[in-house]
C-alpha cells in the first residue's frame, strides 16, 4: 500500500512552521504608469483580496492619482484615464488604507517583485516603515510545479485560462482574482512535494536542497539576538560555531539558497540541532565564537582550529645570549615577541636579526668562560665569536641590548640596515633578492608591532570602556587581555545622575576573575585580545576606568616604507 501523503490543509499534521491552511493571505496586484518606480512610473490601481483556509475574507480596490498624465498606450492596456483618476486619493490616502487591509497577512503576486517593489518605493517616498510582509511570489513557484506539457509560460492569463474562470483583464482587483485561484491551485500540487507551510514555500521556490528543506525546523526556536550559535550533529558533537547580529536570520540563511558552500551543505546533512548563546554585544559574540572553537575545534571551522601551532622568538637568558623559535612563552628574564603565524614567518623574522646583529647562532647554551673554536660565521664577521674568547662579556651583552631594543622598542636599526642593503641590490637590479630582504623585515616589524600591543592589555589589571550603542551603550570590562564581562548600559540609567557608577559596580561584582599570564601573552587566547584591541581602537570608545592607552606605533610606521621604497627602486 503506497504512504498516505497528507493534504496541504490537514489540521492534525504539525508542520513546525505556518500552515498553508491556517495563514491569512493577501493576494495584491497593481496598474501603474510604466514599468519602474525609480524612473518616475506610480501606482494608479490598488486591488487585493485577503484568503484563509480557501476562503475570502474580504477585498480592497481603489483608484490612484499619479499626479502625472498616463501614456496612451497604459490606456490602452488597462483602459484607466486622467479622467477616472483626478478624484482618486493620492498615494498618501490610498498606501496607508492598503496597509491596514494587509496588516499581519502574507502577501501574494504573481511577479512580486513589481508590485511588492512599487509600494515599498511609495513607503518609502512617504516616510511610512515598510512591515516586513513575507511575499511569495506565484511566477517562480508555478515554475517549480507545473509541467511544460500543461502550460506553455506562467504569464497570469495563461495559468487563470487553466485555474481560474476569472480572466484577467490588467486590472488590479480582476487580475488579483485570478492569482487566488492560481495560487490555490498550485497550493493543491504542493503537498507531493511535503510543502505545507509557509516557509516550506520559500525555501521551494529557492531552489533549496531536500536535505536543506528538511533541516530546516532546526532554527525554529533560535532567537533573535545577536549571539553564537553550534551546529552539532546525532553524536552531540560540535560540527561547526558561528556568529551573528540576528542568530534566527543566520541559522535561517543557512536552509535557503543563500548557502551554496558545499562543505556548509555536508555541514547541514550532519547536524541534528542547534544551540545558542545569546550576547549582549557584536565583541562579547566574537570572543565567545573564537573560545568555542578553541574548545570543540569543529571540524567545519577552517579559522582558528589551531592555536597551539603559533611560534614566538625568544632571547634567550643566559650569559650568552642567542635568538631561538619556540612553541610559548616562558619564565624567566627571556624576551619574547609574536606570536608568528607560523614557523616560516619566524625563521624570516630570525635570519633578519641575524642579518642586522652578530650574536651568535649556534645552540645550547655556552658556558661562562667557553673555550669552543670559531664557527665560519665568525670568520666570516658575522658573528662576535664567544665561543672562543674573542669578545668580553660587556661588549657581548651590549650587542644583545640593541637585538633586545629591536625586539621590544623600535626595530630602526634593523630597517636602518636592511634599507642600505636593499638599496645596493636595487641599483644592480637585483629586485627580487631586494624583495625577500623586505618580506624577511615585513615578519619581524609585524611581530614587534603585534607583541606591543598585545603587551599594551595583557598588563593592565581591569579596563573598562564603553561606546554608543542604538539602546544606550555596550560596556565591556577587559581583565589581562580577556573579556570578563559585556553588558548594555540602558539609555535611561545613564542620563540618570549617580546611577552609572552603581550600575558598573554591580556589573564588576559578576565579572570574571582574571589571573595574570607570562607577558607579553594575554590571559586569553591572541585573536580574543585582538578582537577586543580592535574594539578599543574603533570610533567612539570611551574608558570609564583603567589606565590603557594604544600603543606608540614605534613598529608599525616602518612597515610602509618598505613597499614604498622598494616600489621606487623598481621604477627607477
């Protein structure tokens, strides 16, 4: 016996969405002057009829003055004169009336994107918020269903002549008519296709994938608010973390054809629910996006899945100092920056101070009174030679203060010699040695730029700062480089006297406790510090406690003369 497949209208299915048969529709078509609102064509006919369940429950028509003549051959079409229209109710009168008929209804037009988009225009023109109806259009959904061999196009005259003893005749409330029956009839042919509710039809109409349309109840309860949101598949594992403004408008967007990713496509046919975390700012939902990844490490996420591969240059302390790369930063008087993206980024950042300074390159440590022979470095001068005696301790260490000067400062040094360096290839025509030079000097100046403004938060106790936001202002409360709290002052409560400071502090009484880490490394992970960095820096920012100031760009301004200097060269 074949399954019993249920009618579109059956009240005892639960659809886990609107119910075709249980949603009121507004079925609205217009007569206008021409063909675009923004070339200057108006509305001269409104005509709707409201539906439920395949019942009318009522209809709106009215005339238009355009304020403008109607070309002859609109005339022709839709037989509407001047005439008929100079006691017509302007768009002013006739928008708003129409409004309210459609108010709370899903409205219905065959090529919804003309009408829907004329009486947006003339919203907008008046100063009237548009509602935000959800519109189906029955042109692309009589494409989805019907066959070739039953009708030959999808115009409105050619599916009434089929569906519908009203035939349309250009005018507005005759040819809404029509599309009711049109649209009740392709109403009919959905339920072989499991379509019975109203988001069933726009995710049809879409060309979205079965697999995507019948994932789709997993955003029915994600709220609308900004927040992290974890795909997680029938094992409860995490398979994929993401963030958004509006978590019900993103979860949505991913059952539509919006999503083409494939891999976000092998993502969804995994998954088996959704979680959320709701956020009370954009910065407190991407910290909480990039913890989660940390932990779970979805294997849909391609950012930030591993943070332990990060690599640091390390002046080491010892009493002959020497530049190593290592996985993390230790105790100790070692000086540490990065961290590098990876460990070619470190060995350009490395052989560039090597380049500028002549401590040694060797490793393991030396003793105090080394008694080695001499590497080829230091016959070639490249090096000072402790290993031999060659050089006194003093003069050894005041080399590593200027390495140490680079690595925490100002690299002027360096760019100083790599400069000369870069000029002599230059005038030999030599640009591609000269641009290795520069991209070797591009990793160091970035990581030193990077450490001191990661170092500029991971060492203030607590900062607080807030910005304007649309409800009063976000406020968030940083602690060694971390978020411990995020929150939005209300408007009322901050023009309030006294009442700020006892909000704050009731804020700060639920805050995270923070513990320092090793500087130049902030108690949370690099791209969580950065984030809020970033936030810090942006316009509008206000701090309501702490003593956090951006740091001197001592780095960063070399970075663009680099690839202005080399530019020249090469166009000399």
């Amino acid at each position: 016996m074949a399954p019993h497949q249920p009618a579109f209208d059956d009240p005892d299915i639960d659809w886990g969405g609107r119910p075709l048969h249980d949603t009121t529709f507004c079925v609205v078509d217009l007569e206008t002057t021409g063909g675009s609102p923004a070339k200057g064509s108006r509305i001269t006919e409104i005509g709707a009829v409201k539906v439920r369940g395949g019942q009318i429950l009522g209809e709106f028509q009215t005339l238009v003055n355009p304020d403008q003549l109607i070309p002859a051959f609109i005339t022709v079409l839709t037989g509407i004169t001047d005439q008929m229209l100079v006691e017509a109710p302007r768009i002013a009168e006739a928008l708003p009336s129409f409004l309210e008929f459609a108010h709370g209804t899903v409205l219905v037009a065959h090529n919804a994107p003309f009408d829907v988009g004329f009486l947006k225009h003339a919203a907008k023109e008046l100063g009237i918020t548009w509602p935000g109806f959800d519109v189906i259009d029955t042109v692309p959904l009589a494409r989805r269903v019907l066959l070739r061999d039953e009708v030959p196009n999808v115009k409105l005259a050619t599916l009434a002549a089929r569906f519908s003893p009203v035939q349309p005749d250009h005018r507005a409330l005759t040819d809404a008519r029509a599309t009711v029956d049109v649209l009740h009839a392709l109403f009919e042919r959905l339920g072989t296709w499991n379509v019975a509710t109203v988001e069933d039809v726009a995710t049809f109409t879409a060309k979205v994938t079965p697999q995507q349309r019948r994932k789709r109840h997993l955003a029915d309860n994600v709220p609308d608010a900004p927040g992290v949101y974890l795909f997680r598949d029938a094992r409860d594992e995490v398979l994929y973390v993401g963030t958004s403004r509006s978590l019900r408008t993103r979860v949505r967007s991913y059952f539509t054809k919006a999503e083409t990713r494939s891999r976000m496509g092998e993502m969804i046919s995994l998954a088996e629910r959704v979680d959320t975390v709701v956020c009370a700012t954009d910065t407190e939902a991407r910290v909480r996006e990039l913890r989660l990844i940390d932990r779970h490490r979805p294997p849909y996420n391609r950012r930030s899945k591993f943070p332990d591969r990060l690599s640091w240059l390390r002046l080491t302390d010892e009493p002959w100092p020497r530049v190593s790369i290592v996985r993390k930063v230790t105790e100790g008087g070692a000086t540490h920056i990065g961290p590098f993206g990876s460990r070619r980024q470190a060995e350009a950042a490395l052989a560039t101070l090597h380049d500028a300074f002549r401590i040694r390159q060797c490793t393991g440590r030396l003793p105090i009174l080394p008694s080695r022979a001499a590497c080829v470095l230091a016959e070639l001068g490249q090096c000072l030679s402790p290993c031999d005696g060659a050089i006194s301790s003093a003069d050894y260490l005041h080399e590593v203060g200027r390495v140490r000067t680079a690595m925490t400062a100002d690299p002027v040094e360096v760019v100083t010699h790599l400069e000369r360096r870069m000029a002599h290839l230059a005038e030999s025509q030599r640009f591609e040695d000269a641009a290795v030079l520069r991209d070797r000097a591009a990793s160091l100046i970035r990581a030193v730029r990077r450490t001191q403004r990661l170092d500029s938060l991971a060492r203030e106790p607590e900062v607080i700062a807030a910005a304007p936001h649309q409800d009063g202002w976000q406020v968030h409360v940083i602690r060694h480089g971390r978020l411990a709290a995020a929150a939005i002052l209300p408007r009322h409560v901050a023009t309030t006297r006294g009442a700020t400071a006892g909000w704050v502090d009731t804020l700060l009484s639920t805050a995270e406790s923070v513990e320092p880490a090793l500087r130049p490394v902030p108690s949370a992970l690099i791209e969580e510090t950065e984030t809020l960095l970033r936030w810090l820096e942006s316009p509008g920012v206000r701090m309501v406690r702490g003593a956090w100031q951006s740091p001197w760009p001592a780095a960063a301004r070399h970075l663009v003369r680099f690839d202005v200097d080399l530019e020249v060269a090469r166009m000399a």
